[in-house]
C-alpha cells in the first residue's frame, strides 16, 4: 500500500497518519483472533459430536 506524502503535512499530521494506520491493523488482527478461534471451536465442538455417536 502506498502512502501519499503531503508536501504541507507537518510532523504531527504524519505521525496521526501512522497512528490511525496503526489501529486498523490492531482492529484487523483482533478480527483475524477472533475468525480463527471460532473456527477452531467449530473443529472442536465438531470432533465431539463424532466422538460422541
């Protein structure tokens, strides 16, 4: 992903960028944590199904 440079932009509104960049990456991870887990809670809950017949 390419970020644009604005020639304006001070240090503090580049710093905001990264920031804001930052916590869309934590929100994505946490989604990914959270896709993850509850696929493996289906494989579990699925195994134990079968287990139990």
């Amino acid at each position: 992903m390419m970020t644009q440079v604005d020639p304006d932009a001070t240090e503090t509104d580049t710093n905001m960028d990264k920031q804001s960049t930052t916590e869309l990456n934590d929100t994505n991870i946490y989604k990914l944590q959270l896709a993850v887990m509850s696929i493996v809670n289906s494989i579990i809950e699925f195994k134990g199904a079968i287990d139990f017949m």
